[in-house]
C-alpha cells in the first residue's frame, strides 16, 4: 500500500471546563478570552485519532495545522504528544478576525504549502463555534470532494476511501478517490490516550509557523476584510424561566399546571 | 436597480420525502419574501420528484427550480453543488436559506465557497435590518451568546437554520408554484463521489432529540415501580421518555437512548418536564433549548426549580397521577 | 539555587492526569475491591503509557524525565488512587538491574524496559526497618553460590515483585574486618528460585498491598551479589531507598495531598447545608486553604529534593525533610478532607477515608520520621543551611534508616 499522508486541521477552543468564565465585552461585542487555558476539541482529537490510524495501516504522514493567535502552539504541541509527525501554526495578525471562510482559505494555502495531503481530517464541528463549515469550505478552495458527519471510514483499493455519511436516522455510503477531506464525527473511533513517549515526540518534532506571506496567501481574502460575513451585535442570553412555584393541594396544583401549560401552548392538540 | 432578487430556499427530501426543514423555511422565507416584496422559491433536487414540487407550492413557493435526473437520486454533495450554482448564477438571489440538517450541512458551506458569499450557520432566528440586510440570529458557546450575523457584501446571502425553530405556514391546497426546470449538463464520470450503499432506520419511536414532549425521571423517582408512573405520564402526552445518569446505571432507564445531558441526548421539545431530577448542570444542558420546563421534585432547594418555568415542590406519586387526571379531563 | 519545573515535566503532568481520567478514576470501584484481573489490564496499560520508563534515561531505552518529572507522574496517578504507589515500586527493576550488571541486567533489563517486570527492595524486618544491624537474615558462601536464610515482613508491592534486593548479614561478629555496617551485602533473589516464598500477604487498613517473605537455603550464584560487593550492601540499599524509593514515596503522599484538595473542592461546591453551598462556610474554606498551603510546601521539598537529585547533587537533607513533611502534611489532609465531607468521609464510596486509610502504611515505609528528623536534626547541628542544603560531595558514614 502507498503511504498516505494526512493533514489534520485543528482548532484552539476554550477549555470546556472554564467557559463560564468566558465574559461577553459589551463595547467591541467581542469574548474576552484571556486567560482560559485553551484545549484541542473533543472533536479535533477524533480526527487526529483517525489519521494516526490511517498511518498504522499504511505509513505516510501526519501532520497537524492551525491558524489561531501566538498561544495556539499548545494544542499543535499536544497533537504531537499525541503521535503527529509535525505541527505548522499559521500565525499573522492578518488572519485574524476570520469568518469561515476567510479561515478556510487561509487553511487551504497552508496546506497547498505543505505540498497538499492524500487525506484532510476536521472534526465535524468545533466546540465554540460550531458551524461545521471550514471543511467543506477547505474542500473546495483545494479543489477536492468532502464528505462530513462521517462516523466510519475504511481505506478502498489503492486510492480510494469509503465513508459513511451519517444523516439522521440513516447513513449513505460514499466511495471516493483521494485526495479527499473528512470531517469526522465523535463515534468514529476511540481517541488514545497520550502516553510519555508523547514527550519524547515532542523534543524531536517541529512546530513550523507560517505567516500570512509565507503561504502566499492574497491579504485581500484572509482575516476581517476576507470575511464575506460579519458580526453586527452580540448579546450574551440570561435563560431566564419563569421559576413560578405552584403551590396546593395536589390536585389543586395538578389542574393549575396543565391550565398554565394549555395557555403556554405546550400541551398536544387533543 | 438591484441584481439580485428574490428568497429562496432548499427543499431538502430524502428518498422521495420532503424533510420538514424545507416547509420550516418556506415559513420564515414568506415572510421575509412578503417583508421585501420579493419572490420566494425553493430548489428541489432529487429523481421524479416532481410531485413534491405542488406540494412546495402549498407550502408557500411561488416558484420551485426543480433538477429531476437519475444521477440526483440519492445525496450527493458534487452532484448538488454543481446545481446549486447553476440556479444562483442564473436566477441570482439575494437571499438563500437552507436547513442545518446533515445534509444542509454538508451542502451548504461548499455552496458558499463555490459562489463566493458568506454563510452563517445554525440560526434560529431572521429578519431584515433597517438597512435591509438580512440578519441570522447565531447562538454561539453553547447557547450563551446570541450574534446577529450579517453578509452586507455578497450574493446570495446565506444561511443555515436549525431545524425545528421555524413554523411552516397552514398548507394551501391548490395552491400551485411555477416550475422551472434545471438541467443536469453532467454525467456520472464527471463526479467524484458514488454513491455505494444507503440506510435509513425504521423508527419504531420517535428519537428522544425529535420529540415534543419529554418527561425525563431521576434519581428522585426512587425505585423501579415509581418510574412507571414516568412513563404513564409520558404515555399520555404521548412524550419521549428520558433520564438522567442515575436511573439509567440503576437500570430503569437505557443510558444510550434516554440518557439527557452534556454526554448524553439535547433534546429541544416544546415541554419538559423533569421529575425527581435534581437540576444538575450537566443535565440542564441537555434541556436549555425547551420551550417550557416543568419541574417536579420534593427537594425545595433543588437547583432544577431556577432552570424550569413552573415547579411543583411535592412527592411525585402525589403529583403524577392527578396530573394524568388534570390532563384527560382537559382533553 | 532557583529551580522550576519545565514545560516538558508540565506536559508529562497533562499526559498522567489524562490517564488517571481515563483509566484510574472511573474504576476507582475495582481498585478499591482489588479486582485482579483489572489491576493486570491497568498494569498493562500503564506500561503501554510508558509510566515506569519515567527515570529511565532516554539512551538507556527510557522517557528520562527524571526525578522531577517522576515525582509528578506518580503525584497525579497516586490522587487518583493511593494504591496506585505501586507502580512507583517499578523502577526499581531498573535499578537493581543496573546496579548488579552480568547476567542479571541481561535477563531482567530487557524485561522491566517492556513493562514485564517488577521488582523490591527486600529490607525490612519484624525487628524493625531502622535497626540493620541486628538483621538476623543471613548469607553464607558455599563454593561459588551464596545461601540466603531469613524473613522480612511489610515489603511493599512483596507478593507482586519478579525478583528483589535482600540485604542479608554476611559478617562474621567476630572479625573486625566485617563487622558493624560492613557485615551487611545485596543479593538479587528471584521468585522462582526454590526456598524462596511469599509466606505471607499482609493485610493492612489500606489493602493487600505488603507481603512477608521467606528465604529457605535459597541458592544464588556469585554473580547475583550486588555491587559494590560483599559487606558493602548498604550502598546499593542507600541508592535504592534514598535515589528510587524516597522521591517515589514523597511524590506518592504529594500526590495524596493533591486528592484530598482536589475531592474536598468538588465536595464543598456540590453540597449544599442551610440552603448553600458549603464552601460558603468559612470552617470550609479554611480547612481547604490549610490542605492547599501544605500542597504547595510538599510539592516545593518534593520538587526540590528530586531536581537536586537530577542536578546528581547531595539531597540527603532535602529528601529526608521532604519525607518526614509529607507524611505529616498528608496525614493532615486526609483529615482535614474526612472532616469536610461529613459523614460521608467515612463511607467507602467517597475518597478521602481511601487516603486517610492508605497514608499510615507510608510514615514506616521509606524511613521513618523518627529517622528523619534525626537526619536533618543532626545536619542542622553541624551548621547545614536548609535552603542551600547540598554540600557537593557525597557524605560518607551511614544514616539508620
């Protein structure tokens, strides 16, 4: 079997366990996130788990790429402690305030950069963002099909894959040649467990940075003034409920609650 | 004189069917359409689906472009793609919305790379600012933040909605849309993608995220003969029944189909109610999108009763059966 | 001298913690009841993850994270679960291995670096730990082998260990030339080796986690006498006390410490009393400062004592005021923790009576604080400076441990 080498598109997310702590700046409407450690997503670690799978079958290699601010080195360190071959950060002021697509395009030329990939991972959405967008988006600024919400994925004759397009309540079965990108879902796979070697690893392997330049990236399509889409206000939502008690007899209360609930409109139609 | 004119959205339908979502969005999309005094159309493509095109019709389309050719038979994102375009290059909308369902999902983005325009994702709500743009209400950090997205320099503008948060109009019977026909100018050597098996589950019920109604029990149900009274209610609401951890480890409920939570099931139903449950985060996570949240617990200071819209402070062998009673007399 | 951990000893903290989540705290069930057949699947695992390959240099087919880095491997698998200490027992394989060098270092090495073998110290007798010279396990030339007679008792990880190091009296009490701490030598001795058994496994408040063994006429070749040699047995034992088994431990009780925060802080925020959480309690409050303070300061002697080692400078002084302080600190938040959890600090179910049942096993283990304290006491008396502490060159005469 030919090596195949896959590119694993990561992205830093705020560590789940601190999001409360994430707080809205009501002047510039953006997250004030400094400060919270950030994680590679739930997500992400699929897609690498696949892609390092997809090495034990074949050889090749994987490399992990992000496009984040100074910082975003960690969760590339940790692909690496996780078994990556090697880290790119593309990293410019010029990428910053990205949408999707605006991000993808940057992505695609990091990756066109890096000589292009038989197989590009993503996790199917990011934890913060989640729009589930960049890799379809990748796809087409490199010129090659996607499948997404994929939850198995077989390696096909001498270049090709099966995926298993997962819609609701059903899948559909693809068959295509590489190169291709795959979002994957979480129940792909199990993703490992960091071992010491991963320190190891760490000390031997690259993280190269790439600035908007060395890709070759047209500034007119990257960071905010890429971004066809823009944010025009944030508001951060209080859930508020009602949290009326109701309070009686049981069957006093009983009767009070679904009267309530009819007027709400919550209850089916006779 | 503005170039690009018209709503349009993307009937989604899956072998033969048209998928809610679609009818959702001809809601939302007549009256956005009715708000600009603009055309609303949808974009129906699949293999003799030309009967679903009356039935966009009913819905609200006054204009379906419709791509009927055996190489559309089952989803493919080439395929559609190349479509898509064909009918945005041609008959240049200004807005175009489709579902975030798997399939939107997948369509969508590259659609918008193709076309060049922005797209934003998971709305759950729209309208058009004074400066007539079209804004996608976006929740983001798990539903924390709310941003208003908009795309003030591209065509179409784009959008994907969540499912289940918009209301298809009263069908029109009789009420007919124009079809336009698109053409499929390729062939099945042109596309990279085949299609080499699909499923689809037979449901026996509903899943829990689809219902809407779930009555969910906790570890406050107390035992095995105390959870049917759970799942009486649930019976008569005809609701989906759901759970927290606790019963699904002491066995009264299955953890892969019913567990509610932040490693478990979201459900968005139009009524919750919650008995015996204590309101831990973890679980109210997997809630929060619910209409109405009803709590019932013994427990006053149980943090469930600030996360629902009405709490009943009791014992719930109580309270249940005289709500099963409150509710057939209602009926 | 400014010392700090490193990125890289941070990284080998996140990769342990992952583990512990993982594999560690959702079973704490099985390794409370000693499933067996789970401790093998863990025991594999962990040697998958590399963990007993921490201070294994790396040209020696290691992770060579060093004393430091080990510390804190064990810190996190240990507040996961206390019994956990075992798999600090581990390198001593690779100690004694290296030590003794020949036939031994061939057979076991390659063993041990694959995650397949475990090894002890036996010291310890029923007379007590301390007082080597009244040792009454003995060792007598025959030809070209050596024959072992004797027991010892609470050997940590005993009943588990593939081979170990007894520390036997080969002194004849009339001889001057070997008398005193010159009557004591090293010899590996192999489970296997007929007259060698495990009499015993002890029972303590902790667990099964100590063995008495027995040495029967158990025959071992010359080649087996660890160097230094004969009636120099107390340096190899030293150096796998003070070197392996020390640090290991003081990182084992940090790591106890670090549980009892970190059970006490989850526990206080999800328990409510008077219609609030009860970390709005300022007794609460207090008590969980009082464990923090004594987890920075273990974690600092801790730290420092092993990051002199990995500098091969003296730590002797360090070590011992690490050992005795973290017995004591630890002692201390296992109690502060049963006391913030209410009632259900004593129920099985919870882990601050795990700790609380598990930290006495270590204050004779490793030295104990009686000992301790004599060691720094008498460095203090001929004008040792606690906060420089190394003096360079390696002491001569003997501490008793």
């Amino acid at each position: 079997m030919k090596p195949i080498n896959s590119v694993v598109c990561i992205k830093p997310v705020p560590d789940q366990r601190f999001w409360d702590k994430v707080s809205l700046d009501k002047k510039t409407k953006t997250l004030r996130r400094t400060g919270i450690p950030i994680a590679l997503g739930p997500l992400d670690k699929n897609a690498l788990e696949e892609a390092l799978r997809i090495r034990e079958a074949s050889g090749g290699k994987v490399t992990a790429i992000s496009m984040g601010p100074p910082g975003t080195e960690e969760i590339l360190e940790w692909a690496i402690v996780l078994g990556a071959d090697e880290a790119v950060l593309l990293t410019d002021r010029a990428f910053a305030g990205a949408d999707t697509w605006a991000t993808a395009y940057a992505l695609a030329w990091g990756i066109k950069k890096l000589g292009g990939a038989d197989v590009v991972f993503f996790g199917n959405e990011s934890l913060d963002g989640s729009t589930g967008q960049v890799g379809p988006q990748v796809a087409e600024f490199l010129d090659m099909p996607h499948v997404t919400h994929v939850n198995k994925l077989d390696l096909v004759g001498e270049d090709a894959l099966r995926a298993r397009f997962h819609i609701e309540h059903g899948f559909i079965d693809v068959e295509v040649k590489r190169p291709v990108v795959i979002a994957v879902e979480k129940t792909i796979n199990e993703p490992r467990c960091p071992t010491l070697w991963g320190t190891i690893w760490l000390r031997e392997r690259k993280i190269i940075r790439w600035s908007a330049d060395d890709v070759g990236a047209d500034k007119a399509k990257i960071g905010l003034p890429g971004s066809p889409t823009q944010v025009s206000d944030v508001i951060t939502i209080e859930l508020k409920r009602k949290s009326e008690i109701l309070s009686g007899e049981p069957s006093d209360v009983a009767r009070l609650l679904v009267q309530k609930l009819q007027a709400d409109s919550a209850l089916p139609k006779g | 004189m503005k170039e690009h004119k018209g709503i349009l959205v993307f009937a989604e339908q899956r072998a033969g069917k048209l998928s809610s979502v679609g009818l959702e969005l001809l809601g939302i999309g007549r009256k956005i359409a009715d708000k600009q005094q603009e055309e609303l159309a949808a974009v129906l493509i699949g293999h003799k689906v030309g009967p679903l095109a009356d039935e966009l019709g009913e819905y609200g389309a006054d204009k379906v472009y419709l791509a009927d050719n055996l190489l559309l038979d089952v989803y493919r994102s080439d395929a559609y793609t190349i479509l898509m375009q064909e009918v945005i290059q041609q008959y240049k909308p200004n807005i175009l919305i489709m579902g975030a369902t798997c399939i939107g999902a997948d369509l969508a983005p590259r659609v918008a790379a193709k076309v060049n325009t922005g797209l934003s994702a998971h709305c759950v709500g729209f309208d058009i600012d004074d400066q007539g743009r079209f804004v996608g209400q976006v929740p983001g950090f798990g539903g924390a933040v709310m941003a208003s997205v908009i795309c003030p320099n591209h065509y179409p503008q784009m959008a994907t909605a969540r499912p289940g948060f918009f209301e298809k109009l009263e069908r029109q019977k009789g009420r007919k849309a124009e079809v336009v026909k698109v053409d499929v100018k390729f062939k099945e050597e042109d596309l990279k993608i085949k299609v080499v098996g699909t499923f689809v589950e037979e449901l026996k019920s509903r899943p829990l995220e689809d219902a809407d109604i779930v009555v969910a029990g906790g570890y406050g149900v107390g035992g095995k003969e105390n959870w049917k009274l759970v799942e009486e209610l649930a019976g008569v609401l005809g609701a989906g029944v759901g759970a927290t951890r606790p019963p699904c480890d002491e066995g009264w409920a299955d953890l892969e189909r019913q567990m509610i939570g932040q490693s478990g099931k979201t459900v968005r139903p139009t009524l919750y109610i919650g008995v015996g449950i204590s309101g831990a985060m973890h679980h109210l996570v997997g809630i929060k999108n619910s209409k109405v949240v009803v709590a019932i617990n013994k427990d006053p200071n149980a943090p469930i009763f600030q996360a629902a819209d009405y709490g009943i402070v009791g014992d719930l062998c109580q309270i249940i059966p005289r709500l099963i009673e409150a509710m057939r007399v209602s009926s | 001298m400014p010392f700090e951990v490193t990125h890289e000893q941070e990284i080998a903290r996140k990769i342990a913690q992952e583990f512990a989540e993982r594999e560690i705290v959702p079973y704490r069930e099985k390794l409370r009841e000693e499933d067996e057949d789970f401790l093998r699947q863990l025991n594999k695992k962990e040697a998958g993850a590399g963990f007993h390959l921490s201070l294994v240099p790396r040209e020696e087919g290691g992770i060579g994270l060093g004393h430091v880095g080990k510390v804190i491997v064990v810190e996190e698998l240990v507040a996961a679960y206390p019994t956990m200490y075992a798999s600090i027992s581990r390198d001593f394989a690779y100690v004694f291995a290296k030590a003794t060098g020949g036939e031994v270092k061939e057979k076991w090495m390659p063993r041990f670096l694959k995650g397949e073998a475990q090894a002890a110290p036996f010291i310890n007798e029923a007379q007590g730990g301390s007082d080597v010279l009244n040792f009454t396990t003995t060792a007598r030339k025959e030809g070209d082998h050596w024959v072992i007679n004797g027991r010892k008792c609470f050997i940590g990880a005993g009943h588990k260990a593939d081979f170990g190091m007894v520390l036997a009296k080969t002194g004849d009490p009339m001889d001057p030339a070997t008398r005193g701490i010159r009557s004591l030598s090293a010899f590996i001795v192999e489970k296997d080796m007929p007259g060698y058994k495990v009499e015993r496994v002890e029972e303590s408040m902790a667990g099964r986690d100590t063995a008495s063994l027995r040495f029967d006429n158990v025959r071992v070749p010359e080649s087996y006498l660890v160097p230094p040699g004969v009636g120099r047995g107390l340096t190899p034992v030293f150096m796998a006390v003070w070197d392996v088994g020390r640090m290991g431990i003081c990182g084992c009780l940090t790591g106890c410490i670090l549980g009892c925060c970190r059970a006490s802080v989850k526990f206080a925020k999800e328990r409510a009393l008077f219609g609030k959480p009860i970390y709005n309690l300022q007794a609460i409050r207090h008590r969980i400062a009082e464990m923090y303070v004594d987890l920075a300061a273990a974690r600092s002697l801790t730290y420092r004592g092993a990051w002199l080692r990995d500098k091969g400078l003296s730590s002797r002084l360090e070590q011992s005021a690490a050992k005795y302080f973290t017995t004591q600190a630890a002692l201390r938040a296992s109690l502060h923790a049963i006391h913030i959890h209410g009632g259900s600090g004593n129920m099985v179910e919870y882990m601050p009576q795990a700790y609380y049942r598990f930290v006495p096993l270590l204050i004779a283990g490793g030295g104990t604080d009686e000992i301790m304290k004599d060691t720094v006491g008498e460095a203090a008396v001929s004008g040792a400076n606690p906060v420089m502490g190394a003096r360079g060159a390696e002491e001569s005469g003997f501490y008793i441990m």
